[in-house]
C-alpha cells in the first residue's frame, strides 16, 4: 500500500498545482510550468464526464462497498427478484436523483457563482493549497494526522 500512496500523494500534487494554475492564482502563475500545467483554458465536455466517471468510479465506490453487498445479501434472503429488483432501484433512485436534483438546481446559484469570480484567484489558491496539505501527507505516510487530529477535536474517541 505504501508505493500506492506515494504515487497518490504525487498526483495529488500535481492537481494541487493545476488548480492553482487554472484558477490563475497569484505566484503559480508565474511558474514556469505552463506546458506541464496546460493552458488554462476550459475543457469539454469529454473532460468533464471523465472527471464525472472518475468521481462515480472513486467516490461512489466507498458507498457502494458498504451498502450494496447488504442490500444484496438482504434482497437474496427474501428470496424475491421482484422485491430484490425494488431495492436496487431505490438504491439507484436514491444516489442518483439527489445528484440530478443539485445540478438543475445549479442555475439558480448563477449569481452567486457570478459574484464569486473576482475572488476565484484567491479560491483557486486556497482549495490548492488544501489539496498540496493532503497530497504531502499521502507522499510522506502521514495521512493518520488528519484523521487523528479529526477524531481529537471532535471527541470521537
């Protein structure tokens, strides 16, 4: 698991640096790392369903691993397909239609986002820096921190 965090904290890194870089941030625009970082310009749709498929694939999986073996085990002891075929929809309708509702919603934040665009540098910097923080834990086996100082201040121990 070890080379695997590593390489993890790397790529975290470097997205830490390209978010930087896109938001246009103070100093990271200054680097010298344009042909590295890309050019700042806004990409397609292609993109935007790998980045979706990515966080389906890497986020959903958390959920998907700890409810959908019991709901499958669950579904399979009442001996029903139809009953077993009723919960899986649920499940479906249950992660996808909040997701759904949140992006037709999306517009009407539009003047929210509109307001927000003169800070995005200053955003765009703060959101890398986060992603740096947690990137370097990866690298130097030290993402027990976080977690730890977590559990501390908020008495889940």
């Amino acid at each position: 698991m070890r080379p695997i965090e590593a390489v993890a904290g790397i790529i975290v890194l470097f997205l830490a640096l390209r978010t930087a870089w896109n938001a246009r941030a103070p100093l990271v625009c200054n680097l010298p790392l344009a042909s590295v970082l890309g050019n700042g310009h806004r990409t397609g749709v292609l993109s935007a369903a790998l980045m979706g498929f990515s966080f389906a694939g890497g986020c959903l999986s958390c959920f998907s691993a700890t409810v959908l073996p019991a709901l499958l085990l669950y579904a399979g002891s009442t001996g029903s397909m139809l009953y077993g075929a009723v919960l899986l929809l649920a499940l479906s309708l249950g992660t996808s239609v909040p997701v759904l509702a949140i992006a037709v919603g999306a517009s009407r934040f539009q003047p929210l986002l509109q307001r927000l665009q003169r800070p995005s540098p200053l955003l765009g910097l703060g959101s890398a820096v986060v992603m740096a923080g947690v990137g370097f834990l990866m690298l130097t086996n030290q993402f027990h921190l976080l977690s730890d100082w977590w559990v501390q201040h908020l008495g889940l121990y």
